[in-house]
C-alpha cells in the first residue's frame, strides 16, 4: 500500500454515500434549517453541505462533527435508520 495520503484516502462507497446524503437532508429538513444556515454554524461552504447532501462529498469526520454539532444531533445519528 502506497504511504501517500492519495493512497490511503479511501471514497464513501457509493450505497453509504447516498445513505449519508439522504440521512443529512432529512435531519435538516426536521431541523428547519436551510443549507446555508447550516454551513454558517458550522463553518462549512455552502458548497459542501450541497455536496453532502448530494452525496458526492468525501466528508471528514470533522467536518460531519462540524454539520452534526450545527444540526444538534449527534454524528451518529447520521447512520441510523430514516423511519
């Protein structure tokens, strides 16, 4: 294995991505919150949020902590299933 950040970076697989991005919206549908209030509180793009929710962002765990902690939901919440 390459030592490279570039090799040790690894994408969302696509299934676990749409979840995420799914999970993400609706939590901050229920929440009221429009995209760009919740990249204000949490210091994000309004971009990212965007992608996230479009499920083509390769999120860090900061960042999820960041939109998870601007939701006020803990990031766990993000796996748990939509009912």
């Amino acid at each position: 294995m390459s030592k490279t950040k570039a090799g040790t970076h690894r994408p969302l697989p696509t299934t676990t991505a749409q979840t995420l991005a799914s999970r993400l919206r609706y939590l901050r549908e229920q929440a009221g919150l429009t995209q760009e209030q919740v990249a204000g509180s949490a210091d994000v793009s309004v971009q990212m949020v965007r992608r996230l929710e479009a499920g083509t962002a390769n999120p860090t765990l900061g960042t999820l902590h960041a939109v998870t902690t601007a939701l006020d939901i803990a990031w766990t919440d993000l796996f748990l299933e939509i009912k």
